[in-house]
C-alpha cells in the first residue's frame, strides 16, 4: 500500500509573504467606547477636505443615523468639491425593521434626505452581494475620511454608537495611513461602481431583484476574484497594515484567519458574538490545544446578542438564535473541559446589564492582530463580503493600546470553568425549548446555523 507523505504547512511563512503597508505608530489610535466612536466619526465628517467614504452593514433611519447622514450633507454643502460616497447593503436597505412595513425602510430615509437637500449629490449606493439577503450580504467595513481609517464591525445606528440608552459593544480603530486609505476607495470604486449590479438607493425608484438578477450574479462572480490592490514595500521588522477581503470560502481573510491560529507559537485570543465557528476552526483551536498552546476566547452572553428577545416579549425563531448559539458553546466546552481544568483554554461570557456584544477579532503571540466585521461563522466563512485589516506589530509599539482593549473587554466577562456553568436545554424557556425540539427533529437547525 502506498503511504502518502505528510506535509507540514509552513502558516507563518504565509503571514510573512503577504503584502504589507508601513504604519506610524503614532497615527493608530484604539477607541474603547463606541460613544467615543460616534464623536470621532462626527468629528473627522466635520473636519474633511476631500473624501468621505462610508461603507457599512447599514445606515439606520434612526436618530444615530439621521446624525451621521446630516452631518455629511453639512459637509458637502461647505465643500462642494468634496468626494463622498456611502455603501451600505442592498437588500438590507430595502426592508424596515421586523415587524415593520416596507414603507418604513432605509432606502426611503435615504431619498427623503436627497429630496429636502436637492441642491446636494449625496451618493448612497446599495451592493447585493447575492440575489437573497439570507444569501449573502454586503459585511465589508471601514469609513474612509481623508487618509484616515475608521475601522469597526458595527453598523450605523442608535445601539452601535450609543445614541440613547443602549449600547452594542464592539472594537473602534482609527488609522491614519494614506496607501490604506487609497487602497480601500480603490478597492470600492473598482469593484462596486462600475458593476451594473450596484444601484443608487437614494432615488425615488428601485428595481427589482428580479430586474436584477443577471447583474447580481455577475457581481458576486466578480467580487470572488476581487481583493485590496496596495504597493508592498515593507518588511516583517516594521509595524504593518494589510487589508483582506473575500467572499466564498477560499478567499484571503478566511485563510488569514485560518493561519494566524496555526501560526501561533503561545497563545491565541479571540472574540466573536456568535459561537458558531465553521469546522476548520474548531479543528485549528484542538489541534492548537493538544499542541500545549493557550487559548481565549471571549464570547457573548446569550442574553447579549442582539436576536435575544427578552422572556417578557413576543416571541419568533430568530429568537431562538442565541439559545442555538448557547448549546454549541456548551458542547463545545464538555468536549474540551480537560484543557479548561489546566487553564489552558479560558472561557469568557461577556454580558452588561441590557447591552449588546458584537465584538470580533484574533490576537496571536502580541505580535498579530486582526481588526474584522467577520463573526467567525459558517455565514461570514462562505456568503457574506468580508473584510479586515491584519496589523503585525514585531516591536510591539501598539502594544499598550491592544492590551487595554482586552482589559476593556474582559471587564464585563464571567470566566467559564465548567460547562456545567452554560445553561441546559431543559432549563430553557418552555417556548424555546419547543423551538429547538422541533428544530432539531426536522434537522433544520443545521441550515440555520449555515444561514444567521
């Protein structure tokens, strides 16, 4: 019988070889708030000269949103040369919120703005990624103002920037660095604007999915070939940005995610708000595990994801996400609680009261850091357009600022030291229970993990 050889993959010989942008570490700044995010946003939109670019998940029709979308149109109307555009998900602009009607959509925010601003051209644009929004959507971050970018996973709404009383935590970076900043416009006015498939959204006419259809499916054939084009000329001696993007499952931040765990030499940390990791991530934490390294990982609370739905109010199927989510995570650590009796793995809630946690990101050896909107999911690993920017930081300049992040995050955490802690399915509400019963039986809870 012939023996097939074994291959030992070389994960950091990869991180090294990738392309990299030089970064002063002067001009990275952490925020730790997203209060203190909000105010920068509004301040930087204020202050710029010649560009905004704004690309999130959404800009809501809320208060938080009505701020940020005033405050470009006061922007643009005491610079008229100045170049603004927004990107913000097709699909997801075009329906309201659940249990609201299609009148009360984002679109319509959108154009109503345009309509009492006539003497203004804010561009607003809509980037299907796949015909359904289940499907794929466009999950790509980063607001580019001038040369700096605003890099976070959260949307633009009243919870993610703590307008009102709630807020949802996520990781706020600011970065000043003119090839990363070109290089993510570029990236937008190479692959969104010259596709057919992308449609302005603040106009009083939509087209149809179905009008569509073509146009979308050539779009996201595109987008899978497409990634950030940037000169590389600096070292691994140096501090460096790199942006990544992707859709599908092969694509460039899947596989940096995928090496930064292999690669790592001591420990590896990382968040995400769902416990949902696709296969080769699991795989990667055992193998790591059984290799002697540390691992943490810093997970919401049930209770702080945002499809929880509170005992006291209606419930759906969406809401039985969390409690999905929560049986996974208690597999998970039965399966590995040797490896917690060690303190080898740590496991950490996050939960504040009536907030939200919509935390993501990968830190290994205090040398690789990852910045991503991506949750770390079977959704983000093969539908959505990705993104992040991998910073490598050898001399450890950021050093302070990464680790009062993770002191910040850690604040609200309940460290897991048995999986006996995580609540059973038979202590779940009598109609979650029922859910995931059902669920369960018509094996259908599997395509939703694949899907939300």
């Amino acid at each position: 019988m012939m023996r097939i050889p074994f291959i030992k993959y070389d994960y950091k010989k990869y991180l090294d070889e990738l392309a990299k942008i030089e970064q002063k570490a002067n001009d990275y700044l952490v925020l730790y708030t997203p209060k203190e995010y909000r105010e920068t946003l509004l301040k930087s939109i204020k202050q710029a000269t010649h560009r905004i670019y704004i690309v999130a998940l959404y800009l809501e029709r809320d208060e938080a949103g009505q701020e940020i979308l005033q405050a470009i149109y006061d922007a643009k109307m005491k610079n008229p040369q100045l170049d603004v555009k927004i990107f913000v998900d097709w699909h997801r602009a075009q329906r309201g919120r659940m249990g609201e009607g299609r009148s009360q959509t984002n679109a319509q925010f959108y154009h109503q703005m345009q309509i009492a601003n006539p003497s203004i051209n804010i561009e607003i644009y809509g980037v299907p990624v796949n015909r359904r929004e289940v499907l794929g959507v466009l999950h790509l971050k980063g607001s580019i103002i001038d040369n700096t970018v605003l890099y976070t996973g959260a949307s633009i709404n009243n919870v993610y920037l703590h307008k009102l009383d709630k807020y949802r935590y996520d990781r706020y970076h600011i970065i000043t660095n003119r090839e990363l900043a070109d290089s993510m416009v570029a990236y937008t006015e190479q692959n969104f604007l010259p596709l057919a498939g992308v449609q302005r959204l603040d106009t009083a006419e939509q087209k149809t999915r179905k009008q569509l259809k073509s146009d979308i499916k050539a779009l996201r054939q595109h987008l899978m070939q497409s990634n950030y084009q940037f000169s590389a000329h600096a070292d691994n001696n140096t501090l460096t940005v790199t942006p990544v993007a992707g859709v599908g499952k092969s694509n460039q931040l899947n596989q940096v995610i995928h090496r930064m765990i292999c690669a790592a030499q001591e420990k590896i940390i990382f968040c995400t708000p769902y416990f949902n990791l696709p296969p080769i991530i699991i795989k990667d934490i055992i193998r790591q595990l059984r290799k002697g390294k540390k691992i943490e990982i810093i997970v919401g609370d049930k209770t702080a994801n945002d499809f929880y739905i509170p005992e006291d109010q209606p419930f759906n199927i969406i809401g039985g996400l969390p409690y999905l989510y929560e049986i996974n995570l208690r597999k998970f650590v039965e399966r590995l609680q040797e490896f917690i009796d060690k303190e080898q793995l740590i496991i950490r809630l996050w939960k504040d009261q009536d907030h939200s946690y919509h935390l993501k990101g990968i830190w290994v050896d205090n040398n690789w850091v990852l910045i991503t909107g991506n949750n770390i999911n079977p959704r983000a690993w093969r539908l959505d357009l990705e993104n992040g920017i991998l910073v490598h930081d050898p001399n450890h300049e950021l050093q302070a600022q990464f680790s009062k992040e993770l002191d910040m995050i850690r604040q609200n955490t309940l460290l897991v030291n048995h999986f006996q802690q995580i609540q059973a399915i038979q202590f779940y509400p009598k109609q979650v229970h029922k859910l995931i019963n059902r669920l369960s039986r018509i094996r259908i809870d599997k395509i939703i993990k694949r899907l939300l």
